[in-house]
C-alpha cells in the first residue's frame, strides 16, 4: 500500500524519508537500495522543492491575515483596507516662551509678528537639533516695551516641531491614469505636511488641500490629499477624482509639499534653546528671549507592526466616526502620539450619571507639560470630537485617578538553598514586585491579579518556598489646608470589605486638626461608621465623622479640618481592605499604582531540610 506524502511537510529529511517510503512500496523499486543510487540525488532535489514550496506556501499563507504577517508592508497593506490612518514618524515639541524687548524703539509698534518656520536649536548629548514653529504668532506692548508671543488661545505658549523643513515639487502632465506622487522620505512627519496646489508652475495664486481624514462632508469640489505609506517605507500622495474624496489637480497645476523630515525620538529632552534669528519690527532688528516651558516631548518613530496589529480592527470598528467608547479610543490613540492611554464612557456609566455627555480621560507619555495637554485636549474636540461624534454628544475631559496599593508580602525562604542573606532576598522580591507593576500595571483597563505576582515570587529562587500577600487598597485626598471643617468624598474602584471586631478597615495617615492635634481617621470595630483618633493618646476624638459604605466602595467624610500631613504630603493617604484582596479591577479611569513607601517584603526562614535527633 503507497504511503501519503505531505506536501505542505517543512522538514526536509522528514519529506525525503517519506519519498523513499513511498518509492519503496512500489514493485519496481521493492529491493532498491535508495542511499547506494544516483536516485538519491533525485529525491534530494524532490525533497528540497517540496520544502521550498512548503516554506514559500507557509510564509504567503501568513502575510495574508493581520494577525500573522511579519512583513511590515503586509501589515500596512492590512491595516489600511481596515481603516487605520497609519501615524508616521513623530516629531518632538517643545513649548516655549518667546519674547522681544522693543523698549529702545521709538515709536513702539502696535503689534510685532513672529514668522512661520522660526528656528530654534538645542543640543543633546553633542547633537544638534533644530525646532521650527509651523504658524505665524502675534504680540503687543505689555506697557513696558516687552512683547511676549501668544498663540491663538491667547497663552504665552509657543509650539516648535523639530526637524528639518523639505519642499518638494510635482507638475502635473497629461495622463489618463490616476496619479500617485511620491515622496522618496521616510522619516517625514505627516502630521506637518502642507499641500499647496498652485494654478500654474509660474502661478502664485494657490488652493491649500487639507488631510482627508479631516474631512466632514465630500463633494466632486472638495479639496483633499491623501498621505500614506507605501510598501517600501516612502510615502505616496494622492488625489480624488471628482467621486472618492474631492477633485484632483488639473493638467498644468503645480503641486508644492512642504513638510519637516524628523529626527523622531531622538530629540526628545532638549530643555535649553537658542534663537536662530532676530525678530524685525519697522526694519529692526531684535533679539528674542526664549524660555523653555517644559522639555521637548512626543518625537516617537512610526507606529509599530504591533501597534498597528492591535489598533487596526479598533479603527475598522468606529469607521472614522464617533459613537461608542471605542471609537473616541481608537481615533485618539492613532491621531496623538503624545497620548499614551485613552478610556472613554458614556455619561450612562459615570458617577453621577450625566446623560448627553462622552467622558473622556487621558494618560500622556512622560515631560508632556501641562499647557501641552491643554493643547491636544483642545484639538482632539475641535478635529476629532466636532466633527465625528453623534449630534448632542459633548465631550467632557476628566483627569486619571490614581489608585494605590499597599502591599505586605511575607514568604518563606530555606536558607541551604541560597547564598543570600534575609535582607537581600527582601530586596529582590520588593524588585520583582516593582518591576511587576511596571510592566503589567499603571495603566487603564490593567488588572491587579494577585495570584500572577505571587506566583512570579515564588519562581524568584528555588529558595522561595511559598509566599503570601496582604493588599490594601489607597486613594490621596488633597485637602483644603486649614481650620475650617469640610466634607469630603472618596469613590474606591472596588467594594470594601465588611467591617469586624478585631480589624480596622478604613484609615488614614496621621494629620493635624484644627487644634494642633495629630490624629488620623479610622472605622469603629464592628461598625462602618468613621472616627477621629487622637494618634498620640489613641483616645477617640470624635466617634462620629463619617461613614463608608462597603458595597459601593464610597466613603463620606462629614467633617474634617487639616493644618499638615505628618509626611509633609499636600494629602491625606486613606487606606481601606478591599473586600476581594485577590482581585483590584479598575472602573473607568482608574489607574492601579504602588505606592513604594508602603511597600513592606518579609522574609520568614523555614529551615525545611534540618533534622532533629531524639
């Protein structure tokens, strides 16, 4: 009986041991001896274009689904058939403060204009880098002489983007195919590209095109680009026709792209700058004062393969428009790189519910300053939201919340095991425990397990026997400073747990009152109810000062005055047992933090190999 031979098989002598099987069954070669012969050349020749095939078969099979390709043009392709507008090379900025001291001129203009592409340069590490501002800014007489730019925000907060700035032209010919222009860059920032078409190669009247994925409605006028990467990492620039998305330059136009070729995350950090040229005013010169707001933020390469792998089916779901939560996360995450996190809700979900709003809440990547947020805050509303989200539906920005947790681990260690002392396998397990939050929490939706940090402890060392873990669950109220009483709401991310008569479960760091007292807050034993404990004499203040209910993880503070924190903290840390230790997962815009002050690792020796003798 022939034996089956698998084609799609990738091991070669897997697939030529399977030809001389298969050779062999047949009578004309029953007694062939395969290794001895010239046919064994032949088989090896079958085997190796069975393999290749396999292998190119296996690779082509790959390339053809998102969640396999390897080859980044095979993701791109994918990725843009479902929608994603990819993010290209980022470049970094930098807010600054800008001025010119016109005190010696005579008479003073109204008003002075810093130029569009104003250079400024700053040095990391030996390298030169230059930033350049992409609009034209305005500024008045303070009264003094001093002229301070604003932007259209009216803040003294200027953005330059780093890089160089590149022009490059196109003629449009006679054709009857559809044009595509390329751009031979890669390290082009998109996000900065302008397109001007002009009317003729000597014209100066020109048409501005604008990106189509800032499009509200399309027409056969409307005037869009198109950016896009191509399989070789350049960049294509195309056009409507009348029916995709608007008309396309006409036979004799010229087409002027003005963009920055980036340095990317490289210029990330720069803190001091220098202008590269005086500000005129009625023919003279001035030098400018620049002060750098915050660092230079936000330079980023392009989106990665498993970016886009993961991004992709979000942005074919919201179909560039805004009605789930999913949609605001998808659009904002692929059109900011200055975001790092993103979680919205309907106003349905929040607390209290607020019907017609889309709450929205941002983690920003590392040094994005706080002018800096306000910014994108306001672009994502006027770009994104505006224009996307369903009628009546406002958006309304909310902060993250930070939730900590206090953890008290206790493992047992056997000493023969080890050449560390007590001290040093505490150090590695605190380690473990850090490194564990850096890499799997302190962002929305991550989950707290505590199964999975244990179990990470116990493959520590061998040493490690078994472990356990207390987790108590904190949130920082910032008080009014002062000896005025006031109420206070603190909302947990998950219930607390019952109270009982040996525990307390609700408690503050100490504080000082209104009367010089340090105290701090607890609940009474057997009661939700909250006290005030003096924290010298542990004598109850005032057994009466609030409550918290443990289902819903709300704790109401009636009552409360504080002059200062012990810890000389601008809040309070209240600390609660959540009434599921193994288990903290967050609501809405919770982040899971560790607070490493209250990070406790004991070691317990269990000396499991010592004998006793009787």
């Amino acid at each position: 009986m022939a034996t089956n031979i698998t084609s799609t098989a990738l091991d070669f002598e897997n697939i030529k041991n399977k030809l001389k099987t298969y050779l062999a069954n047949q009578d004309e070669f029953s007694d062939y001896d395969f290794e001895a012969s010239g046919l064994s050349n032949i088989l090896d020749v079958l085997a190796y274009n069975t393999h290749f095939n396999g292998l190119v078969a296996n690779f082509a099979l790959n390339e053809a689904f998102l969640s396999t390709a390897q080859l980044r043009s095979s993701v791109v392709a994918h990725a843009e058939s479902l929608g994603l507008n990819l993010r290209s090379k980022t470049a970094a900025q930098v807010s600054l403060k800008i001025s010119a001291d016109l005190t010696s001129a005579t008479p003073k203009p109204t008003t002075i204009t810093l130029p569009e592409n104003s250079s400024y340069s700053a040095t990391i590490d030996g390298t030169s880098y230059t930033f350049y501002t992409l609009k034209e800014y305005e500024a008045s007489d303070d009264g003094t002489g001093i002229y301070t730019f604003k932007n259209e925000d009216g803040e003294e907060e200027i953005l330059a983007y780093q890089g160089e700035i590149v022009n490059k032209t196109f003629y449009v010919g006679a054709t009857d195919d559809y044009q595509v222009y390329i751009i031979p860059d890669e390290n082009i920032d998109t996000a900065t590209a302008k397109v001007l078409v002009y009317d003729s190669t000597t014209s100066s009247s020109y048409t501005e095109y604008t990106k189509i994925t800032e499009a509200v409605t399309v027409n056969a006028s409307s005037t869009y680009y198109k950016l896009r990467e191509a399989p070789n990492g350049q960049y294509e620039l195309t056009f409507g026709d009348g029916v995709t998305y608007g008309k396309a330059p006409e036979v004799g136009n010229k087409i002027v792209v003005t963009y920055l070729r980036t340095d990317g995350a490289d210029a990330n950090g720069s803190s001091s700058f220098t202008a590269g040229e005086d500000i005129t005013a009625d023919g003279t010169d001035y030098p400018q004062t620049v002060l750098t707001l915050s660092k230079s933020v936000s330079g980023a390469p392009k989106q990665t393969i498993e970016s886009i792998r993961q991004t992709a089916p979000t942005a074919f779901a919201s179909q560039q428009r805004l009605v789930t939560p999913l949609d605001y996360e998808g659009l904002i995450l692929s059109n900011f790189s200055s975001v790092s996190g993103v979680k919205a809700w309907g106003g349905d979900e929040n607390i209290p519910i607020d019907y017609g709003k889309v709450y929205i809440s941002l983690q920003f990547a590392s040094g994005v300053s706080s002018a800096s947020q306000t910014t994108i805050k306001n672009q994502i509303q006027t770009k994104l939201t505006d224009n996307l989200s369903v009628t009546s539906i406002t958006p309304k920005f909310v902060d993250p919340e930070n939730v900590y947790l206090e953890l008290t681990t206790s493992f047992d260690y056997d000493p023969d095991l080890t050449g560390l002392t007590a001290g040093n396998m505490e150090s590695r397990v605190r380690s473990r425990i850090i490194n564990y939050f850096s890499d799997n929490l302190e962002g929305f939706g991550k989950v707290f397990r505590r199964s999975q940090i244990l179990g990470s402890i116990d493959d520590l060392d061998t040493a490690v026997l078994s472990s356990k873990m207390d987790v108590g669950v904190q949130l920082r109220l910032s008080p009014t400073f002062g000896s005025t009483l006031a109420a206070y709401d603190l909302n947990y991310p998950v219930p607390i747990a019952l109270p009982d008569d040996e525990n307390y479960v609700v408690k503050s760091e100490n504080f000082t009152n209104q009367n010089g007292v340090l105290v701090y807050v607890r609940n009474k034993l057997s009661s939700t109810q909250l006290e005030l404990v003096n924290a010298t004499t542990g004598v109850v203040i005032s057994d009466n000062i609030g409550s918290y209910k443990n289902t819903t993880g709300e704790v109401k503070i009636d009552a409360l005055a504080a002059l200062s924190v012990q810890s000389n903290n601008t809040y309070i840390k209240f600390t609660v047992t959540p009434a599921n230790q193994a288990v903290i997962r967050p609501l809405r815009n919770y982040i899971i933090n560790l607070d490493e002050g209250k990070l406790k690792s004991i070691a317990l020796r269990d000396d499991q190999n010592t004998k006793v003798t009787l």
